[in-house]
C-alpha cells in the first residue's frame, strides 16, 4: 500500500510546477521519491507503480484536455474525456516504460544513478506525444539554471535533474539498508559502506553540477541582456483583438491604426485574414483583391487599407484561382507600406487534428471524411526581410513548441521569433500558459527574442534570457508596443542540436542488449546474503 500512495504523490508533486513555474523544487522531490520506490523492483512492478506515477502526472497536468477535446471537436464531455483519456494514458506509459526498462537492465554499481536519466532522456526523445512536454519544462521558475539549454538543449536540462534526483534516490536506499540491515538484500557487487560512498559520490557530482550551472546561468543572463541593450531594436506592435470574433477585423484595424504612426512593424495574430491566392501579389488595389480571395464576409477583403507602415498577418492561401476550395497552406504574409506582398512563408508543421487527421498520410480518404484534409505543410524555413534588412523568423501556432523548426529558422538566418497564434480552442485553460512554458524555452536556446501574437492571448514579449517583459491580459483587445533587441547570436545547441537525443537512445539499446543478450554471470553469495536468508526462513 505504501508504495502506492508514494507514487501516486510523486506523480502529483511532479505535475504542479507546470500549472506554476514556483514550485520547480517539486519535480526534483517527486522524482526522488518515484526512483526510491522503483529501485530494484522487478520490471512488472517498477511498470505498475511507475505507471501510476505517469498517470497522476498527466491527469492532473493536462486536466484541461477533457474539455479543450470535446470543443475542438464538436462531441459531449464524456466524448471529449474518453478521448483524452487514450492520450493520456498514452503519454503516461512514458513513465511506465521508464520503470519497466531500468527494472529489465538491473543497474548495479556506480552506473545504476546514470542508467535513470539516460533511459528517461532516450525516451523523452523517441517517444511520440501531442503535448511536446519535457522534464525541463518544470524548471521555468529558477530561470538561471535551465540557461543551459543553450549549451546542452532540454533534454541536458532535464538529464541533469533526473540524474540529481536519482542519486538522492539511491542515497535514501542506501542509507536506510545501512540503518536497517534486514531490510533488504545487499548489493552483491558492493558492500553496503561502498554502496553508500557511491551515491553519495553521485551527490556530490550532481549537487556541483546544478550549482555551476546556475552561477553560470545567473552570469549569461547578465552577459545576454548587454548584448541586446547594445543590439540594433525594431519597434513592434503585438494586436490581440480579443474574444469578440464579430469584430475582430475592425478591432485589428483601429488598434493597428492608432500606433502605426509609433512603430516598424504592426503583428496581426494567426486567422487574421481570409484565404487569398498565391497569385495575388499586393492588397492595395480592392478588385484585383476581390478577385482573389476564397470568400469573404467583409466589405473590404484587404486586411488593412492605407495602414502606413509594414504588416504581418496570417491566413489561408491557395495556389491558382480554380483551388478555392484547397488544398491550403497556412500563409503568414508580410506586407509592406505601400500594400506589396514581399514575403509569405507556409507554416511547416501542422497541428494534428485541426488541420490535419492523423493517420491520413496512409488514408488519403481519412482527412476528408472527417473534415480536416484541406491543409498541407511548407517545406521552407526561410526568414521573411523587411525592406530595412530586418530579418523575421516567422513561426505559426505549434511551431514554437518545437525544438527542430525553430532551430532550422534561427540557422537559415533570423534576428527575431514572431508566433502567430489562434489558442482560442484553449478557451483560457492552464494549457495556453503551458503552450507558452514551452515556447520560452525556444527563446533561451537560439537567444532570440520571441513575440508571441494571439487572438484571445497569450500575447507576450519574451526576452532572450526567458523574462516575460510584456503580457497582455487574456481575451480582451490589447495592443503590445516593443522595441526588439535583434540579436545575431548563434548557440551551441542551435548550431548542432541537443546531441544528447541520439546519444541517450544508443546507450540505451547498449544496456538493454547487454543485460537480454549477455548471460548472467554466476556469483557466490556472501556471507551476509546468506545470513539474511537464513533470516528471512527462520
């Protein structure tokens, strides 16, 4: 019973720093406290109790899915919770397969406390999930340490905690068969004073480990800040319209207009703007517009006649003028003063199930018959350049929670993030903030600053350090003025990747193949095994 209860809080202490970033210190403690359970169980229990870990865990982190399912997708409550329920479960045997694999490879020796992150960091990275979420994730609030990611990416981040909390795991074990001998067996490669020295040895490393990197966070963040005060600035105006979508057009254009005037650019969020083909090449001339446009409801179709400085907006386009009805991508385009569209740029990575059906690349009909078959994917990661040389790194709704397509964004050459979003289907549960927990972390990797553009919010200015320097109040109409440090840094982890992703994996599959294809080595009991066991049948 008690380890039950104990996996079940662990999975609870784990979930809370990803409804606030404050309680980051929660993760490491109930981490611990799962490992201490799991330590040298058989693989099926370590599953089990695992399991409920992972379960607790996502139920409470993504406990908005019920609801944000059933909207998006038109179906009752209960619907909408038997599906979250499947993914869910899903993403908790992430935590069950960590259990199971640690308790198939047996770890003994001075390599047990590494074998934990490298078999949770393999799976963070081959695990397929909607919610790209990682253990580093957790750690917004102690903004100094997760400044590593530039360096070692997420998942070096997240290694490090794993790591500290299983050596303190392994010390609590250890300790408490020191106290009490008859507890549990020894062992058999270390005695039980060479079994404490080791993890506490892992202490020490690990425990060194995390403060240097946040008095070396603590340093960069005071180093990055320099850069960007001394750093070229765009002046950018962020429009949220606001929750009102009868008059979301007319609100975009009176907030544009009256800080038009202040700024370089003006953002509109993603759905801006109707569908128009890729034939069209300026909004200034209103039937060459009319022309080509799928349908449009407004009076005028052009975004925003006569605005008088530069405009990025966001909305479907078509190739031709025969494809009305698709197939389309999802366009933001980049508008001059004059109207000339000088750039567009095709969102790369679509969201799955609203603009795609998953499972549609292998039935084609699939898509169609559920009604999400019209959008299809860019292929470039190419930045959008004002007239004035500054470059855009545009990226669109899901885009910014993933590590690939900024880092492809920021390497093609970018000086700033913008994300044009449409969150509305989060209908302002905790998972618009955890979309944006996540976003940060995209910010301090390729030290750009990232704008974030929302129709109901969040809207936000994000430095290149992680700090939240501008955040508009959700669903209500808000105008966001900013001069943009642009910043030309080029971090490790953008140049070559989170490399410990594909190095985990392999040490993985080593350890695994080890223990299944490598027989057991026959060892005589120790004296003390023996007398435990004549302890345990007396």
């Amino acid at each position: 019973m008690l380890p039950i209860v104990v996996t079940s809080l662990a999975g609870l202490l784990m979930a809370l720093p990803t409804l606030d970033q404050r309680t980051f210190a929660l993760m490491w403690i109930g981490m611990t406290m799962m490992i201490t359970v799991l330590i040298n169980k058989p693989a099926y229990l370590a599953f089990r109790y695992s399991l409920l870990s992972g379960v607790v865990f996502t139920a409470t982190v993504f406990h908005w899915m019920p609801g944000v399912g059933s909207d998006s997708l038109g179906i009752s409550i209960i619907g909408g919770t038997m599906l979250a329920s499947v993914s869910l479960v899903w993403d908790a045997f992430r935590f069950a397969m960590l259990g199971f694999l640690v308790g198939v490879i047996r770890p003994r020796g001075w390599y047990a406390c590494l074998v934990w992150p490298i078999v949770w960091t393999a799976l963070e990275a081959v695990w397929p999930h909607l919610f790209p979420w990682r253990v580093a994730h957790t750690q917004l609030g102690w903004l100094a340490f997760v400044q590593g990611v530039e360096l070692v990416g997420t998942p070096g981040v997240g290694f490090l905690v794993v790591w500290t909390s299983t050596a303190f795991a392994y010390s609590l074990h250890a300790l408490h068969h020191s106290l009490y001998p008859s507890s549990a067996r020894v062992d058999r490669s270390h005695g039980r004073a060479s079994l404490v020295g080791i993890t506490l040895g892992h202490v020490v490393v690990t425990v060194l480990l995390v403060v240097a990197s946040a008095l070396w966070g603590t340093h960069r963040i005071d180093q990055i800040e320099r850069i960007a005060d001394e750093s070229p600035h765009l002046k950018v105006a962020l429009i949220q319209p606001g929750a009102n979508r009868a008059k979301m057009r007319q609100s975009l254009q009176s907030q544009s207009r009256a800080v038009s005037d202040q700024v370089d650019l003006v953002v509109w969020p993603e759905s801006s703007i109707g569908g128009f083909s890729k034939d069209l090449h300026s909004f200034r001339l209103e039937a060459e517009v009319r022309a080509m446009v799928k349908r449009s409801t407004e009076t005028d179709p052009r975004p925003c006649p006569d605005l008088g400085c530069h405009l990025l907006c966001d909305g479907p386009s078509f190739p031709g003028l025969s494809n009305v009805e698709g197939p389309f991508h999802n366009t933001a385009y980049l508008v001059d003063a004059y109207e000339t569209i000088i750039g567009r740029y095709d969102k790369r990575v679509l969201m799955p199930w609203g603009e795609y059906v998953v499972g549609q690349q292998y039935i084609p009909m699939l898509g169609e018959l559920l009604g999400h078959g019209e959008y299809i994917s860019g292929d470039s990661a190419h930045s959008l350049v004002m007239p004035s040389g500054e470059r855009l790194g545009v990226l669109i709704c899901y885009e910014d929670l993933l590590e690939q397509p900024v880092r492809e964004t920021c390497l093609a050459g970018t000086d700033v993030l913008l994300n044009l979003n449409n969150l509305t289907i989060f209908n302002g549960s905790a998972g618009m903030w955890q979309h944006q927990q996540i976003a940060t972390f995209r910010a301090i990797e390729n030290r750009r600053y990232l704008l974030r553009c929302g129709i109901t919010g969040p809207t936000t200015v994000i430095s290149a350090v992680g700090t939240v320097e501008q955040q508009a109040a959700l669903d209500i109409p808000a105008t966001l003025v900013a001069a943009v440090p642009l910043i030309h840094l080029q971090t490790f982890a953008a140049r070559y990747g989170a490399t410990i992703n594909w190095i985990c994996p392999l040490l993985a599959l080593t350890l695994l193949a080890a223990q299944l294809l490598v027989p057991p080595r026959r060892t005589s009991q120790s004296s003390t095994d023996q007398e435990h066991q004549r302890q345990q049948t007396g």
